[in-house]
C-alpha cells in the first residue's frame, strides 16, 4: 500500500524514533527465532497457555513472526503508516497505542472458536490493523494504493478489511491467517482511540453511514448519467 501525495501526509517520509525502534526490535526477536527456534513455543500466543496464566504471551506475541515475507509486509507497514501517527500523537501516545491494539488483538484470540484457539498466534498483524483503523479515522479521504495498483479511500480499506476479519472469523476456515487478532486489533484500536482522545475534537465519525452515503450517492450519478446518454441517443434518432 502506498499513499496519494496531498492527500495525507507525504507518502513514508523520515522514519520516525519509536517507529524505528519497533522495527528494530521486532527485527532482532526474528533473527533469535531463527538461533533458537523454541522462542516461538515459549513467547508465541496459545490460548489455553494463557488461562494457565501465561499472560506474557499477551504481550510478546507480537514480536514474533513466521517468515521473512511476514515480517517484512508487517514492518512495510508499519514504517509507512506508523510513522504518520508517531509524527501526529508523539512517540509515547504511538507506543502505547501500537501495544495495546496488539495486546486487544491477543485478547479476542481467547475467544473459543476452533480454528484459532488452540493455535500458536504470532506477529504483529494486530498491532498493525490498530494503526490501520487509527489512519482511517485520521485521514479517511486519503487515496492508498492497495498492491500498488488499486485505489481506495483509507477509510473505505479499513472497512473492507473490518469486514474480511469478521467474516473470515465467524467461518473459521482454518487457513492459518490468525483473522480473529486482527478483528481484535481494530476493536481494540477503536476503543483506544476513543479512551485516549486520541481523535481530534469533532472530527471525522467513522462508520458504515457514511460509507453508504457515498456508495448511494455514487449510485445516483451512474443513473443519472445512464439516463443523459439514453436520452441524447433518443434525440438523435428523433432527428433522424
């Protein structure tokens, strides 16, 4: 995903100091998963080892990933939309709010449900739809370009991957993508961006309202120009 210029902050742009040192970390915790592979048994998220009161793992899961590709999309992310929030809240507002959507995300894995519940959760994908949410909610006209090629409104994606995490949830497909932390993630980052004033003072309400607003109004303009073009056609032909 990339951003439209002007339409939000510059796209990436510096990164920023606690942004970094996530990066880093998260980094650094995958090359001692792959000296000792036992970290991930010991710090990844199991349900059932949490109600035995394991909670660290709430927490340490997030620094946890299962391949390069994964960690590399999920730092990509960070570094890009992160940053524009560290820049905004500060870098202690940042923190806080990143590790508390990770340890929300953590929390809805507790729900359960077969497919995920006596799996092995890791990586940061929580963490990140709360940063997801928290941009749309910012900036929700801003244009990202998902796989680089498809535009769409920042607050029309979180919408769309809302709903990809809460359907994929409730089907519980068992495809080894943990959907339940990242609906958890954006349940959580919602709630902390409310808890914390985190959003600015009457600023954009997020929801379907708005979205369906848009879609109507998008609906109308088609219909309206389906009806010039059937109508200049008519008048033509009447010339005739």
């Amino acid at each position: 995903m990339i951003f439209q210029r002007g339409a939000a902050p510059a796209f990436g742009g510096a990164l920023t100091p606690a942004t970094k040192r996530l990066i880093y970390i998260t980094g650094g915790v995958y090359l001692l998963q792959a000296l000792a592979p036992t970290v991930t048994s010991i710090f990844g998220l199991i349900p059932p080892a949490v109600f035995r009161f394991e909670v660290w793992r709430l927490f340490t899961y997030m620094f946890l990933h299962g391949g390069l590709w994964h960690l590399l999309l999920n730092m990509l992310v960070l570094y890009l939309f992160g940053s524009q929030l560290e820049a905004l809240w500060g870098a202690r507002r940042f923190t806080r709010y990143y590790l508390l959507s990770g340890v929300g995300a953590g929390l809805f894995t507790l729900i359960p449900l077969e497919a995920f519940f006596h799996a092995n959760h890791i990586g940061a994908s929580g963490a990140i739809y709360g940063l997801l949410l928290a941009f749309g909610m910012l900036f929700p006209e801003a244009r990202v370009y998902v796989f680089l090629v498809l535009p769409m409104k920042a607050r029309h994606l979180v919408v769309v991957l809302g709903f990809i995490a809460l359907a994929s949830s409730i089907s519980a497909t068992g495809d080894g993508i943990s959907h339940i932390a990242h609906l958890g993630g954006l349940a959580a980052g919602y709630v902390l961006l409310r808890r914390e004033r985190l959003l600015p003072p009457g600023g954009f309400r997020f929801g379907f309202r708005r979205l369906w607003a848009d879609l109507r109004r998008r609906q109308q303009r088609r219909r309206f120009e389906r009806f010039y073009e059937e109508e200049r056609r008519r008048r033509r032909e009447t010339l005739h």
